[in-house]
C-alpha cells in the first residue's frame, strides 16, 4: 500500500536522528579512524610514492563521485519539478555538501603530479611531438586553475541547495522551491561542462595519446549510478532505527530501483560507443589504450565489468517486484559500489602499470581514510538536520507517491 496516514502524523522532532543511531554516533569515530588510516599510508608512501598516490588517486575520485552524483541528483530533482524525491532528496544534499573535504584533501594530488602524471611532465615528454601540441593545455598551473574551479564551483552550487532548503524547513516558503527550481537550469549546464573536463583532466590526461569525446559522459553515467546505488544504502541504514522508515516506502524504494536499473544501461552505452567508435576507427593512438586493458591481468577486471556492471543489474532488476524488493535492489546497489571501485581503478592504474593489477594494503589504507572522511562528513550533516525536507510544498505528494 503507497499511502501511509500515519506518516503526515509525525512530529518534526521525531525526524532527527536519535543519538543511537549509526550515523549520530559515527562523526568522531569515523574522523579517528580515517586520519589514522592517512597517516598510516603516508607512513608508508616512501616505500612506494607511485603506488601510493594512484591508490589515493583512485579512492579520492571515487568518494568525489559520489558527491558529484548527489549534486547532480539534487538539481535534477528541482529542474523536473520531481514529487516523489522529495523524501530522499535531502539525503542527497548531504552527500552533495561534502565536496570541501575534497578540497582539503587535493594538496596530496598536487604533491603527487609528478607521479600521477608522470606520461606528460617528465623531461622525456618534450620531444613527444603530440603531448607538445597538447602542451597549452596538458600544463600544471592550468590544470590547477581548471581543478580549482571545478571544486569550487561544485561546492557553491550544493551549498546554495543546500542552506535554503534547510532554511525552507523553518519558514516553509514555498518560493524558495520556485527560486531553486530556476537556479538548477544554469547550474546544470555549468557542472555538467565542469565534470566533463573534470574527467578528462584527473582521469584521460593520465594517458595524454588517448582521447575520446565520450569520455566525460561515461564519467557522469558513472558518477550518477554510483551515488544512486550509495543512496539505497544510505537509506536502508537511516531507516533502521528512526521515523524515517515510515517515510520511505515501497514505491519510493520502486523508482530507485528503477534509476538504477536505467542508469547502469546508460553507463554501459556510455562505455560500449565509446569502445564501437574506437574499435571501427582503428587509430593507433586510441586502440593502444584499450589494448593494455585487454591483456594480460587487466583482462579479468575488463570482462567483470562487462558483466558485472551491466548484465548482473539488468538481470536482477528488470521485473517489476524485483524493483519493489529493498533486499534485492540493495544487495545489486552494494554491487555495483564496488564496481564502481574496480572501474575507476581499471580506468586509472594501466596507464602506469601495464602488467596488471596490484591490489595491496596501500590501496586498502588510502580507501579506508578518505571514506571514513567522508562518511563522517557526511554523518554530522545527517545528524544536525531533519532527514527530509520538511517545508518542502512537495513532501505530501512524495508520501503520497505510488506507482502505476
């Protein structure tokens, strides 16, 4: 049944989190463990600097993806006019809000360029031909700048959503719903440029022969389909031990289920194009990328996303009650995290070793220490604010919602 009467009874009190829950208690514990976890991987960075700052590579851009994600979920949510988001949206400005931590943690990247983009500022690359035609663009201080603007620019526009729609929560003007519903359309177009070179900065660059116009799309799908997945979780903890169950209901957990299995064909058309266009082009300079993670031990993780991104989503959540399980659509949510994972790394890692992979504590540490960042960022916003918007117009219809 969509239609709960007893969830428009609940007091607004009741939907902070109580001090038991997870989230209320893990701000401190989550901060503790994650700067222990740093400060064990730059214990031990000199041993391996390289290996060392591609696993915090790697880990960094994929809890920022997760941020980029909720900042993208939220603006659609209001250019759409969306209803029935309306009890999860909040969830997602708490994800949205913790771009800063990324930008307190990009001094790491900085000390690494050296060694992260090592194909295009060592002294050898200067007599590569193409990497000089390129050298208006593929330099430091300008990837900085680019970078700079890009996490900036991603903060103002969560922080904008954010701050008044939690002022919204004590007026209830409905017009701060309209002012945002306008702002979300140039900040649509603003970001999804700014992800779009962000991808080609912090990820293509890595390999600076290869390019693909495509390449910023699939790293949008990519970011979109993670933070859905890591919204169902998100969820299901929240909804544990707080009101926020009666909120949530089965057509709410329906739609998620439904993005989800969208969004992960729109990630693997984003993927098999790109793969098609380079395949039939047969140029050298592209192919090259593709063929070291096709051989040797790339080849394993290549085929796992194939499968394992696509298929096992497609399959699992293409009937209608399958959507309407949370069990099922969380299990397919966990993953797909964890794809999400292996995909950036698979992206990222060949470019500096070709063998194959070399999973080691390293990449565990570094993991670790920024996701217990973030999570705790992430928990003391959970904690200070009611989890839905509360003097939202649309709240109604989204506890109304039902599916047909």
């Amino acid at each position: 049944m969509a239609h709960n009467p007893s969830s428009e009874k609940i007091s607004v009190d009741k939907l902070f989190l109580t001090e038991k829950h997870f989230f209320s208690k893990f701000p401190m514990t989550g901060a503790i463990v994650g700067i222990v976890a740093l400060l064990l991987s730059f214990s031990l960075a000199a041993s391996n600097p390289l290996k060392f700052f591609l696993s915090f590579h790697v880990s960094w851009l994929y809890f920022l993806s997760l941020a980029f994600g909720a900042t993208f979920f939220v603006l659609i949510q209001f250019a759409t006019k969306a209803g029935w988001s309306v009890v999860v949206r909040r969830i997602a400005e708490n994800v949205s809000i913790t771009i800063p931590l990324f930008i307190v943690l990009f001094p790491v990247i900085i000390l690494g360029s050296h060694e992260i983009f090592h194909h295009w500022l060592s002294v050898g690359s200067y007599s590569d031909p193409v990497i000089n035609a390129k050298r208006w663009y593929l330099n430091i201080p300008f990837l900085y700048g680019r970078s700079a603007f890009y996490l900036v620019f991603f903060t103002l526009a969560s922080y904008y959503f954010s701050i008044l729609s939690r002022r919204q929560d004590v007026s209830a003007d409905h017009n701060i719903t309209r002012k945002l519903q306008r702002a979300s359309y140039p900040f649509l177009i603003i970001l999804g440029f700014c992800v779009t070179f962000a991808a080609f900065d912090w990820i293509m660059s890595l390999d600076p022969h290869w390019y693909s116009t495509i390449f910023g799309l699939y790293f949008f799908a990519s970011c979109y389909v993670a933070f859905l997945c890591f919204l169902v979780v998100v969820v299901n903890i929240t909804a544990k031990h707080s009101s926020f169950d009666v909120l949530y209901n089965i057509e709410h957990n329906h739609d998620l289920g439904k993005l989800i299995f969208g969004h992960s064909c729109f990630w693997t058309y984003a993927a098999f194009v790109q793969y098609l266009l380079i395949w039939y082009g047969n140029i050298p300079e592209e192919t090259k990328w593709y063929a070291v993670r096709q051989t040797h031990g790339w080849l394993p993780l290549w085929c796992l996303l194939g499968v394992g991104h696509f298929l096992v989503p497609f399959v699992l959540l293409m009937a209608r009650r399958a959507k309407r399980s949370r069990n099922l659509v969380l299990a397919v949510s966990i993953w797909i995290l964890v794809l999400h994972f292996i995909d950036l790394y698979w992206l990222i890692v060949p470019s500096h070793f070709k063998s194959g992979p070399d999973f080691s504590y390293m990449d565990l540490l570094c993991f670790v220490g920024i996701g217990s960042l973030f999570l705790s960022l992430f928990s003391f916003f959970m904690k200070r604010k009611a989890v839905v918007p509360v003097g939202d117009p649309r709240l109604p219809e989204s506890l109304r919602y039902e599916n047909f």
